[in-house]
C-alpha cells in the first residue's frame, strides 16, 4: 500500500483545536480592567507624596499638616510668628507675642493633590472613620489639618482608602505612625 505525502484530516484537525485551545486562553488572560491600574498608579502617587512630605518634615525642622477633602489633600506647616500689638506698643513694652497658625505649604514635590474623577477618599485616622467634606474651603479661619506629620519624624497613624465609583475594588495608602507609609489593592470578591 502506498502512502502519500500529506497530512490525514485528523491531524489537522487535532492541530486547529490545539491552536483555538491557546487562543483562548491568551484572550482570557488579556481581559483586563484598566481601572485597577489606575486605583494602584493613584496610591503609588499618593505614596510618594507622603513619603516626600514626611522627609521634609524631618529634613526641614517643620510640623506638615494635611487638610483634606473627599478629592484634595492640601498641606500646612506650623508656624511661628512674631506679633507687635498696638497695646503693647502704646505701653512701650518690648515683649513680643508670639503666635502660632498653620500657613499653606509648597515643598519641592508637594502642592494641592486632586484625585482624578470618579475617585474619592475615604479616611480613618487611629481605626475611627473621618468624615471628609466633599471640598476644601478658603478661608481665612483657624486650618485644622486631618492628618499630621511632624519634625521628629512622627505621624498620624492613618489609613486612606481611594474608591472608584461602581468598582469593586480600592486601594489603600496607610501609615505606621513611625514615617513608612505602605499601599495595598484590595479587590473585593463577591
């Protein structure tokens, strides 16, 4: 019996299932969400903020307060200034009072941060939930910032959670209160 040169139908149809098999793992595995880069490029950012402010704090000898809103964050530093008033100057006391206020701060990495759209934070300083107002205010009354970061290295043990609008995921910045800050994405499975 003579045998001829080719492939038997069966061959080639073992090999085409072999190929649709990988297709579809291959498109199986590249379905993804872009939005779970976005929440882990976010924390990543908001990493590198802290840490940043943390070590000017350090660095610079200065109190770093964050005042924050459900999409801002913006920094206070703690200053000292010297204050002449009329009574003491009609007394002609040489004493000066001195005040302390928080005044806004812009450090080498370090302004007003706003989430993009569709993100918001939600806030928890030492495990109690803070409720953020949906923006910051000017004003020219008494800043209380929410979070602090101080000279001596210390901080505000925090963890700030960023949501997205109809995602089952968040990523969370936190602190350990002792000047390293950690990010995490948390996907929440139904």
């Amino acid at each position: 019996m003579k045998r001829s040169n080719g492939f038997t139908l069966i061959e080639i149809l073992v090999v085409l299932a072999v190929i649709a098999i990988l297709v579809s793992i291959a498109t199986i595995n590249t379905n993804h969400d872009g939005r779970y880069d976005d929440l882990k490029s976010e924390s990543q950012r908001l990493k590198f903020i802290f840490s940043s402010l943390s070590d000017e704090a350090l660095f610079q000898n200065k109190n770093i307060g964050l005042l924050m809103s459900r999409t801002e964050i913006k920094p206070y530093y703690y200053e000292i200034t010297l204050n002449n008033s009329k009574a003491q100057a009609a007394n002609n006391s040489s004493a000066n009072q001195i005040e302390y206020h928080w005044t806004e701060y812009a450090g080498k990495n370090t302004k007003l941060y706003t989430l993009p759209e569709k993100m918001e934070f939600e806030l928890t300083i030492d495990g109690q939930s803070i409720a953020l107002p949906f923006a910051l205010k000017e004003s020219k009354e008494e800043v209380n910032p929410n979070i602090f970061l101080l000279a001596s290295g210390e901080q505000s043990q925090f963890s700030l959670n960023l949501l997205m609008n109809d995602f089952d995921a968040y990523s969370k910045v936190r602190s350990d209160g002792l000047g390293r800050f950690f990010s995490e994405l948390i996907r929440e499975e139904e």
